[in-house]
C-alpha cells in the first residue's frame, strides 16, 4: 500500500467520481460515522457515492443515516474506513475486498491492503481523521455530518475516556459542536439508555461468564437463542464487549458471538500491558492495543477453547 497524506487523499477525491465507501461486519458508531459523513461529503461536492456493509446497520444510527438513501452506485472508485483488515468484510462487501483503493483508518494493525492509504493509529478514531480530512478539503459540514462525526468519536473513545484521547481530540469535538452536533442526545442514547431487551440480553449474557487464569481472563458467550429470547436488535450488543474486562483483576475480556453459517465473532479487551490485536492477528483479525477483533468458522467448543489457548500462552509468557 502507498502512504499518502491528507492532502494527496483531498486530490485523489476531488479527481475522481462515482464511489463506494465499506465497512466492516458488526459495524460500529466510528465505521457508521466515518463511513456516512464521507458519503455526505462526497455528495455534498456533486459526486456520487454509496456505502455499504456485509452486515445491517443499528438503528440507533438512524439520526443521520437516515439522511443518506441509496443513490444505486456504479462504483468505480472503492474507498474502506475503519478497516484494518479485509477479513473484516462479509456479505456484498466483501466482493470488494480486493479492489480497495484508498483506505482511511486508525488501526495500528492495518495489513495495507488498499493500493492507497492514509493511516495514523495514534489518533482516537476514524471519524476523527474523517474530520481533519475535511478540513483540509474545506468541506462545510453540515449538522448531519457533525452528527456522524461525533458519534464515531465518542463512540470509539468510550464517551472520551480512553488513553487515545487527545486535547485536539477534544478541541475537534468542541468545533463538531458549534457546527451543530447534538452532542448530549449522542452521548446519552450511546451511553446512558438501555432498551429492555437489551438488559435482557445482558442477564442471558452473564449467566455464561467464566473465568480462567486464576481471574486474569473472564469468558461471556452471545448465543443466537439469547437474541431470540431476548428480543434483541443488533444495536443492543453495543457495550457489551466491554463487559468482561471491566471486571476487577481481568486482564482480557473475551466476548465471543455466535453468527449464522458456524461464524463465531470475537472480541477481545485487554489491559495496557497485553496486545488484543496480537491476540486477534492469530485468527485473521485486528484491532487496537486494547480493543481488536477476529473470527472463526469452526465448531462453538473449537473456537472457544482456540482462543483461551493463545490468551493463556501470552499470560503465561508474561510470568
């Protein structure tokens, strides 16, 4: 892949037309956000642009996703945010994954895959980039941009309390904020309110909590039958990865997630002094430091006891 800098990425799109912007599976508030304020954009210069993901979009995003219907692109340029690996790809997204051109991402881990990318893993969040991206292009951004913008921020700091967390960090939130973002409805409808299906999902959740490594490692399982009987829409999994390694004296918190066709989705939490994108590399995946993610095609007991087996050995390793 060839390092570009902002402002090669600015030529690149105001060159070129008619794109398609890809996310990953279980996209979160930082794919959604960066993924939708650049289409936004795009359009917004007289392009034609679309996004797409393999996997259905929350509709706790639908504040400003709803502001961008499908335009039926003919995609001629591929553009991936939030992506470290094209193993995080699924459904028609994935048809793309070998002809990504220009990617724009924060993750460490990015296996540079696209023929083009601007990648910094020291800033907090994709949506932050996405911001400075459209300062350097001199985009007017727009309430629903600032809406998207902010919610990929907040959402991939933990409501600003990560160590990625920068004081241009806050300074681009402030700026997000006088161009109109609703930045207490975000934070409140990501953090603070819970649906009860999704607290009922929580109780199924940690009824499977298991510890390992004398409590250094803590275990949950999201099962098909717990969204069933829970009545749980995607979104209501938010959070929930969280779990495990908020538990005191854990130092990795695996949250594994049973998907259709023998997929089970990993995500894997870790204190400051392990690496969950090392952990998660082993299967294909990616991530931050602290926050990564893989998965598996294998039987429920294979893939769980696969994972203990690496995060026990880096443990160990560590003694």
């Amino acid at each position: 892949m060839e390092t570009i800098t902002l402002e090669q990425v600015s030529r690149l799109l105001f060159e070129k037309d008619n794109f398609l912007i890809l996310m990953h599976k279980s996209p979160d508030g930082d794919a959604v956000g960066s993924g939708y304020a650049l289409c936004m954009a795009l359009r917004s210069m007289g392009k034609k642009a679309d996004t797409l993901c393999g996997d259905p979009i929350p509709e706790m995003y639908r504040y400003f996703t709803d502001c961008v219907p499908d335009q039926g692109v003919d995609p001629e340029y591929i553009i991936s945010v939030d992506l470290a690996t094209t193993n995080l790809l699924c459904g028609k997204a994935a048809e793309y994954k070998d002809r990504v051109d220009l990617c724009i991402d924060h993750h460490g881990s990015n296996t540079g895959y696209a023929k083009a990318g601007y990648v910094d893993g020291t800033i907090s969040s994709c949506a932050e980039i996405i911001k400075y991206l459209f300062d350097v292009m001199q985009i007017e951004i727009d309430k629903n941009m600032a809406n998207a913008i902010f919610t990929g921020i907040c959402t991939d700091t933990g409501c600003f309390k990560y160590s990625s967390v920068s004081p241009q960090t806050h300074r681009t939130a402030a700026d997000l904020m006088e161009l109109g973002a609703d930045s207490a409805y975000i934070c409140h409808l990501m953090f603070d309110s819970k649906s009860k299906s999704k607290i009922m999902l929580e109780k199924f959740v940690l009824e499977t909590l298991e510890f390992f490594s004398g409590g250094k490692v803590a275990f949950v399982l999201i099962t098909k039958s717990m969204m069933e009987q829970s009545g749980a829409l995607e979104c209501d999994t938010d959070g929930i990865s969280s779990m495990p390694r908020q538990i005191e004296g854990v130092k990795i918190g695996i949250t594994m997630r049973e998907k259709d066709g023998g997929e089970y989705r990993f995500s894997v939490r870790t204190s400051d002094e392990i690496d969950a994108s090392a952990i998660c590399k082993n299967f294909g995946g990616g991530g931050h430091k602290a926050a990564a993610g893989c998965s598996m095609h294998k039987s429920m007991k294979e893939a769980k006891d696969e994972m203990l087996k690496v995060c026990i050995s880096m443990l160990e390793e560590m003694v």
